[in-house]
C-alpha cells in the first residue's frame, strides 16, 4: 500500500506557476463553480497559504487555524497560515512559509515543501496559491494571536474523505452561492479552506482511480 508521504508528491504540482498568467487560472473544485464570488474585472492580489501536513507516528495531521475576530477580512475563520505575497518574499511558496512562522510559530526549517495545489479566488479578491508541507513534529506553538485565536489538527483521513465534505448555499450579492464545508468536532471549515482541501481530495481521488 502507497504511504501518504508518496500519495501526496503524487497529486500534488511539484512547483509553483512561474507565469502571472497562472495565477489566474480557474481551479478544480469538484462539479461546481466556487470561485465565482469574485465580481468580473476585479483585480486579483496574489496570496499564499501553506497546507500543513504534521508527520505524526501513527496518524498524519492537517494543522489548521481560527482567524482572529479583529481581523478586517475572513475574521472568525477557519484558514490555513498565510497571506498576501510580498514583494520582498520573492515567490508565494516563501511567503507562505513566512506567514506561517509569523502567525504559529511553525520555523520554515521545519517544513518539507512538495507542492502546490489549484489556486483560489476569494470574495474578498485574493487569488490564493496553496503550499503543500510535510512539517515535523517537533515544533513548539508560538501564536500571533493578534491574527491567530486558535489552532488545532485534524486528521489527514478525516479531510481526504469526502463523506465529509458537504455542500452548503448562502446568500451572497443576491444570489444564492454555494460552497463547501467541513465539520469537526467544534469547528466549521467553509469556503475557501474547504475548497483547498476539496481540490487536495479531488486530486487523490482522481490519482485512485
């Protein structure tokens, strides 16, 4: 049986779109339309967020954050560490570890970057690359807890099992908008977290097959 470690380099894109006209490709979200939050003709800012996978003995995790209730856009929820590329990071994949050893403390050297997934249009007009990492787990916590009021892990088998993925409509703009979701335990992964981690699913399906 293939290990998760050779299950992930598998579906995931080994690097980064080298091209600004990449950033603005549509992604893979199943058999519906969920970058369609983003107005026509809006700019899009260029984000990265790493998924990162924690190399526990028994069980790999998916560590995950609650976004603070201060913060002026997506406050309260549920997102991977990250944020908007920099043009001192030089590329989203270090801005994406950067966010994340500023937000939780999780030292860049700690992580084993294999990839990326689809990118991601958000409402709030972000075009948001995500980074896939094996981290290890030996890291201590150190929250920013300015941006990050909570952290927590869910298992990697829990989030690629798609019984777990439902669909779930709102309104938005006057329209009715539909997006995924994810429950666990406490927490309500929604939108553009659980659309990264649908694609990630969608891609390991489709490897199976």
């Amino acid at each position: 049986m293939i290990g998760y470690r050779d299950l992930i380099r598998a579906v995931v894109d080994e690097q980064a779109p080298s091209d600004d006209r990449q950033y603005h490709q549509p992604g893979r979200f199943g058999d519906h339309d969920l970058n369609d939050f983003v107005p026509p003709q809006r700019d899009l800012r260029l984000a990265a967020v790493l998924v990162p996978v924690i190399e526990h003995k028994t069980d790999p995790h998916v560590l995950l954050t609650v976004r603070s209730a201060d913060l002026p856009s997506h406050s309260g929820q549920v997102a991977f560490p990250g944020g908007k590329v920099e043009k001192s990071d030089g590329s989203p994949v270090v801005a994406a570890l950067r966010e994340t050893e500023e937000e939780v403390g999780i030292s860049r050297d700690l992580v084993d970057v294999v990839g990326c997934l689809d990118m991601y249009q958000t409402g709030t007009a972000f075009n948001v690359l995500p980074v896939v990492g094996f981290v290890k787990p030996s890291f201590e916590l150190n929250v920013d807890t300015n941006e990050v009021a909570d952290v927590f892990e869910v298992p990697l088998s829990f989030l690629l099992d798609q019984k777990n993925h439902v669909i779930e409509t709102a309104r938005y703009g006057g329209q009715d908008r539909r997006y995924y979701a994810i429950y666990f335990k406490d927490y309500f992964i929604w939108g553009a977290t659980a659309g990264m981690i649908r694609n990630l699913s969608e891609r390991v399906k489709k490897w199976s097959d």
